[in-house]
C-alpha cells in the first residue's frame, strides 16, 4: 500500500515515530480509527432502530405480502415520432 499525507504531518510522523516503528503506529492508527467508526455506526443503527418513525415504516413493510399479487406490465411505448 502506498499512502501519501500532507508534507508537514509527514515531517511530524518521521521526527517522532523511529523508523522501525512506524509500520506499526500507522497499524494501531488506522485500527483505532476502523474500531471508532464501527462504534459511531452502531450508534447510528441503534438511534435508528429505535426512532419511532423507522419503527412505523418498518411495521408497514412487514405487513406487505411476501409475493405479487398481480402480474406487472411493461409499459407500452409510444411511437416514433
């Protein structure tokens, strides 16, 4: 993988991270990251399940039925012109 960051967040990486060091850092960072964005997105799934307009809809598309009851047509194309 090829990464490319500003210059002055590179300079600040490579003053503080040792060389042998820096593969693991970007590791940890970007777990970190991956792991707090699982978390915002869990909270958005659980505001959402519990918000009571998803709970209405989701209501209304359980009480569809489970097959068509009636056959749909293409529609019919007008002519060229």
């Amino acid at each position: 993988m090829t990464f490319t960051l500003p210059e002055e967040v590179a300079s600040s990486f490579v003053r503080a991270i040792g060389p042998s060091r820096r593969s693991k850092f970007v590791a940890d960072a970007v777990q970190a990251q991956l792991r707090e964005r699982d978390r915002l997105l869990m909270e958005a799934r659980i505001a959402a399940n519990n918000d009571p307009e998803t709970l209405k809809i989701e209501r209304e598309v359980a009480a569809l039925p489970d097959t068509v009851t009636e056959d749909w047509d293409e529609p019919e194309l007008s002519p060229a012109r």
